[in-house]
C-alpha cells in the first residue's frame, strides 16, 4: 500500500508541485504507540527521495482490528497534509 499524492515543495526558493509516491517505510513502537518513517519518493522514478518525516500514533490492538500498517496509512489519511492522498 502506498498513497500518490501532489506535494508542493520548494525548488531553489521557487515552489513546485511534484506528483510523489508516498510510503511507510519504517514502522517502529508497539501497543501503546507506534511511530512511522514515511518517505514521498518521485512518482515517475522512485529511487529519487523528496523527503521524509515520522508521525506517531496509538493503534488499536482490539481482537479484528488491521494490522498496523494499514493503521499506519488509515492515520496518515486524516492529516491534513494527506489531504487529496489516492491509495495506491
């Protein structure tokens, strides 16, 4: 799983909008929290990295519930800089 999502990024002081491909990468924590490694890679060649942050959430551990990356994506989608974010 993995979103395509337009970001805006600054380009020697000019902004540019890039179509990225954006994924989990790392996923690290356990019950109480997990933190996510999330890289927006260049959707037309995605050995080229844009840029990384971490984002943190608490998962559900319930009997049912996904496992944690899809909970990791489900979480990234009600931020508002995945605002617009296709899964992919």
């Amino acid at each position: 799983m993995a979103f395509k999502i337009n970001r805006q990024i600054d380009v020697f002081g000019e902004l540019a909008t890039l179509n990225c491909y954006t994924v989990i990468v790392n996923i690290r924590g356990g019950k109480d929290f997990l933190a996510l490694e999330v890289e927006d890679q260049r959707f037309d060649n995605r050995e080229i990295k844009i840029d990384s942050k971490e984002y943190w959430f608490t998962p559900s551990v319930k009997d049912g519930s996904e496992n944690f990356i899809k909970q990791g994506y489900e979480h990234l989608k009600t931020l508002d800089e995945f605002e617009g974010a296709v899964d992919y």
